[in-house]
C-alpha cells in the first residue's frame, strides 16, 4: 500500500533488448535539434520567470532597500531584525494556530470520508458535490459572504448563538475570535479536498477485509478503528502534508475576511500577510525579502519532519 | 463424500446468507449517514445559499437584527447595479482573459516541455527537468517580489501581460505531463519513426491525443487556480480598472460605501462560472484534483 501521489507507477522499460543500439546513440542524435523546439519556451519562461526570481529574492534578502529604490549590501542585517521583531512571532503563531483548527478538520474528513463511500449509498455524488463546492468557489468571493454570517451586529451565527443564551462576539473586529472566524473558513473550504482525497484512498482498501471482519462479528465503528483507519494512514498523512503546507500560506482569507485596513490585522495577521505588507505597502523589500525566505526554511523543516515522523504511523506496506 | 460436500456447501451457503442478511441491515442503517451527511452537507451549502438570499434582499433587510430568511420582495435589480456601480464588466473581461491566456499557454508549453523530458534524449536533460522541479518545492512568496520587479521594468504594471506572465509558465503542469508520457508504450512512437513521421507529426497525431486525460487535469487545475488567484493580481494591479475580479472583490471589501445586497450580487456572479463548471464537469474535476494531488 504505498500512496499514490501522482498517476506515475513506474517507469516504461526503455526497450526490448534487439532494439537496444537503434534507441541509444543514434536515435540521440536523430532528435537533434527537436528536443529543443519542444522544451527551450517553457525554460525560458521557467528561467525568467521563477529561477531567476527566486536567486535573486535570495540575494535581496541581504540587502536594504532606500526610499526611492536601490538595493545596498547590508549583510545578515535583514535576518537580524527579522529575529528581533515582535511582529514576525505574532505572524508565527496566528499561522501555527491557523493551521492547528485547520488540521481539526482531518479527522473529521476521514470520517465523512469513510460515510460518502458507504458502499450502495444513494445520492452519494451529490454529497461529494456539495461538501467539494467550497473548495473550487472563489475565496475572496465566500469571504465576503462570510463577514455577514458573522457580522457582530447583525449575523445570523450570533443570532443563532442567542437561541442558545449566548452572546456572539464581535467576530471579525476582535482580536482572537477574527482569527478562529478565519480559521472557520479555512477549515469549512479545505474539508471538501481533503474527504476527497481521502476517498481515492478508501478505495484501494480491498473489500475482501471488510467481509472478514464482519464474518468475525466486528461492528462497524470496530472496523472503522481496525481496518479503515491503519489502511488510511498513507492518505492522511498526505492530506497532513498538504493542509498544512497550504495553511502556511494564509492569505486570501484573512485578507478578504477581515479586510486589509482592519485595526486588528497586527494581532491577526499571517507570516504571509506580514510579508505581503512589507514587500507592497511598506516597499520594505528587502526585508520581504527576508520573510520569504524564513517561511520558506519553515515549510522545508515541517515538511523534513513530517515525513521523520511519518516512519513511526504510516502503514507503508 | 456427497454428504460433506454438501455439508460444506450448506455451511458456505449460511455463512452466505448472513453476510447477505448484514449486508441488508447496513442498508436499512443508511438513514444515520444520510442524516449526518445531509446535516453536514447543509452546513456546506448554506453560505452559498445565504448569499443568494443577501443578493435578493434590501440593505435594510440584510441588516435587520432579526435575519430576514426571505425577502419580502426580491430584488433583482441588485445584479443590475452591480453593473452600474462596480467595474464589474471590465474585471470580468479581466479574469476571463487571464484565465484563457494561461490556461491555453500551459496546455501548449507543458506538453511539449513535459513530451520532451519523458521521451527526448538531449543534453542535460536531467540536470534541466531537476531544475525545473525544484520550483515545486518553493513557497510563491520566494519569486513573488522578483516577478514584481521583472513585470515592472518591463512596464507591465496595471497591464493584462503583467498579470497573465509568470502564470504561463508552470513547473506542476511539466510535470504532470511528463508523467502521462512517461507512462505510455514506447512501441507506437517507433512504429511512426519507422514510417517516417517527425517528431512533431509523430507528438502532435499520436502522443497528444493520447495524453487527453492528463490535459483537461491540467486545464482544469489552470482555470481554478488562475480564476480564482489573489495575491499576484493584487499586487501587479493597482487600477481598480485593471484587476480581475478576485483582486477587484477583496479591495471592494474594505470600501464601506458599496452595500451589502449589490456585493453578495457581484461576488456571486465572479464565482459562478467555475462553480458552473465544477457542477457540469464534476466527476472530472473531482478525479483530476485527486489524482494530481495538487493545485
């Protein structure tokens, strides 16, 4: 049971052994120039466009961007401040804490998951579409509706919170709660991809092992524990791998949620966001510069440790 | 002999018809999954419905502290402000330009990019294809300013090139590609060879059309992304006039003299057609999302 990143399985045996000589050196020197037709736009393109860039967004985090444009040497002071700055740990934690309600989220997709593929379940690609629809809807677009289910005045959540005798916070203009309302989101668009997922991996558990645990009288949250779950394991840990790596990317949401000038964003804001506001608002570029390059030792540490860990819970037979 | 083998049979038969008889008890049990699906699928669908009833509604309505379920009169002429008082039209040519640009651009260059890494022989190629992968594991913050810089100097600011550039180009889609060529039989290239054919005759009728199924994954994944795409816009596009629509929805956010109604209106429209093209291609987009694992 190994999980199924991509469509590739293996790769094509080259040739059969006769036709070995004709598909070496000759036919190296046949596609002659044509390799080059087909593969020199997109390198070009690659190279400008994200080699180039990300080379040179290495470089400007060493330097210190004057007023008026121009970038000078500075040395490690970029990484320095960096470390120093409040502002940098607030973003930390807001995208830890994002990301942590995010990740709430997978257990509960593996256990939808596992209903919508009850086998012989009725309207089960009408579920698929309804628990998918968020994720493929614009989320600039779902934030804007958002901020008036939970408008503090006027919501219909603190509506429904004052059913229960419950006075609902202000939630998008209180520092705390504009954080859960994003992560909320977060967590209600991301649920869809994840059970998703999930479900492609249901679907390699051969259903043989499901008649025989029912033979051996195993009710099924028993077999939800005892065979579901273990042959699950390499699905979850990717979706893990991919919830979180996206959640590190915070932006959109928070930025179209709660608004860009909105007075709690210093206290709410992601690592993105702080670098989006350094890099374009503050022109602080350098400096962006630098932000961009601690997410990116982030999601590269997390990722490296996730798949440590990986070793110890994910059944790779 | 006859007799165990029917015992046997017998036994098998039973043990049959339990599997059969529980079976049927799971059956008369999907009302609980159904409920808790229904539930939950409710709870996914509501702010989608919530904001179709908004659009309807009066600014007034919207904000009555007690919600409003059903207008007392539907407003349609909510979507047609949204015309007169947004640049709503010239966003849309916007975002239907970009996403058109883009998605065609990478069908075209990630093909033959992705073609000739799985099954060209050239200098380099290996060295090259690492290169280019290893942008998949680099945050889009990292080129972000750079690609600022680029499309600046070039002029390009508050201009379609300046949004539609980088995203012509994609290391995911290459390798997508590159995978469903690598995994196509070798012998029908050969027999074209033999007969003949250039390489470009033997990509374009033979390995293209094969590799059908992997395209509209590409398509699909482009159109969603691009569409709905936020940070690189906002920062290339200055101009209301010059954003596509999620760049032009998130600034209309923080100004307070649009009303509620006419926004729900405009934001439901900007979604709509790859909401309209998820609900028509469903199975494909679904299926195409799983497999390829990433946007």
């Amino acid at each position: 049971m190994t999980i199924k990143l991509s469509p590739s399985r293996s790769v094509p045996s080259i040739a059969a052994p006769g036709t070995r000589s004709r598909r070496g050196g000759a036919a190296a020197r046949r596609d002659g120039i044509w390799p080059w037709v087909f593969v020199l736009p997109l390198l070009a393109g690659v190279g400008l466009f994200y080699i180039w860039p990300i080379l040179q967004t290495a470089y400007f985090s060493f330097t210190t961007w004057g007023v008026f444009g121009g970038a000078t040497w500075s040395g490690l002071n970029n990484y320095l401040r960096l470390l120093a700055d409040p502002q940098l740990y607030t973003a930390l934690a807001n995208t830890l804490i994002y990301t942590g309600i995010v990740l709430l989220g997978v257990p509960l997709a593996v256990w939808l998951a596992s209903l919508i593929n009850t086998p012989g379940l009725r309207f089960a690609s009408f579920y698929r579409v309804l628990f998918f629809l968020p994720y493929v809807a614009m989320p600039t677009a779902v934030a804007l509706v958002w901020r008036i289910i939970f408008n503090g005045d006027f919501g219909i959540l603190n509506h429904a919170l004052s059913i229960f005798g419950i006075r609902g916070p202000f939630w998008i203009s209180t520092p705390g709660f504009a954080l859960v309302a994003v992560a909320v989101v977060g967590l209600w668009s991301s649920l869809g991809f994840a059970m998703i997922i999930l479900g492609a991996g249901l679907k390699n558990i051969p259903p043989e092992l499901y008649e025989a645990s029912e033979l051996d009288g195993a009710s099924r949250a028993r077999q939800f524990r005892s065979v579901t779950v273990p042959l699950l394991t390499p699905s979850i840990f990717f979706v893990l791998i991919i919830t979180i790596i996206s959640s590190f990317q915070l932006f959109d949401l928070l930025y179209a949620l709660l608004g860009s000038k909105n007075p709690v964003m210093p206290k709410t804001m992601s690592l993105v966001f702080y670098f989006y506001s350094q890099g374009f608002v503050s022109n602080d570029k350098g400096y962006a510069a630098a932000i961009a390059m601690f997410i990116f030792l982030l999601i590269g540490i997390v990722t490296v440790w996730q798949f440590r860990l990986q070793r110890r819970w994910v059944n790779n037979d | 002999m006859t007799s165990t083998a029917t015992g046997i049979s017998a036994v098998r038969n039973r043990a049959l018809v339990r599997t059969k008889r529980s079976r049927g008890r799971r059956g008369g049990s999907h009302v609980l999954v159904h409920i808790v699906l229904g539930l939950g699928g409710l709870l996914m669908a509501f702010p989608f419905i919530w904001q179709i009833i908004m659009s309807l509604s009066t600014n007034a309505e919207v904000q009555s502290v007690v919600p409003t379920f059903w207008p007392a009169q539907l407003q349609w002429q909510n979507y047609a402000a949204v015309f007169d008082r947004l640049p709503f039209l010239s966003q849309l040519g916007t975002s239907v330009l970009v996403t058109t640009i883009r998605t065609l651009a990478q069908i075209i260059l990630c093909t033959m990019a992705g073609y000739a890494f799985a099954r060209m022989r050239f200098f380099g190629r290996t060295v090259l294809l690492a290169i280019v992968l290893s942008i998949l594991l680099v945050p889009s913050q990292v080129y972000l300013i750079s690609q600022y810089q680029i499309v600046q100097s070039f002029g390009w600011l508050n201009t379609l090139m300046g949004i539609v550039a980088p995203g012509l180009f994609s290391a995911f889609g290459t390798f997508l590609m590159r995978t469903a060529f690598l995994n196509m039989p070798a012998e029908l290239e050969e027999a074209a060879r033999i007969d003949g054919a250039s390489p470009l005759q033997t990509f374009w009728s033979i390995m293209l059309p094969l590799a059908r199924p992997s395209i509209s994954v590409l398509a699909i994944t482009t159109v969603l992304w691009s569409w709905n795409e936020l940070l690189w816009p906002l920062v290339v596009s200055t101009y209301a006039n010059a954003m596509p629509l999620s760049a032009g929805l998130a600034t209309l956010a923080s100004d307070v003299t649009v009303n509620y109604p006419v926004l729900m209106a405009a934001s439901l429209m900007a979604m709509a057609p790859v909401l309209i093209m998820f609900i028509a291609l469903q199975r494909r987009v679904i299926d195409g999302l799983a497999s390829s694992g990433l946007k």
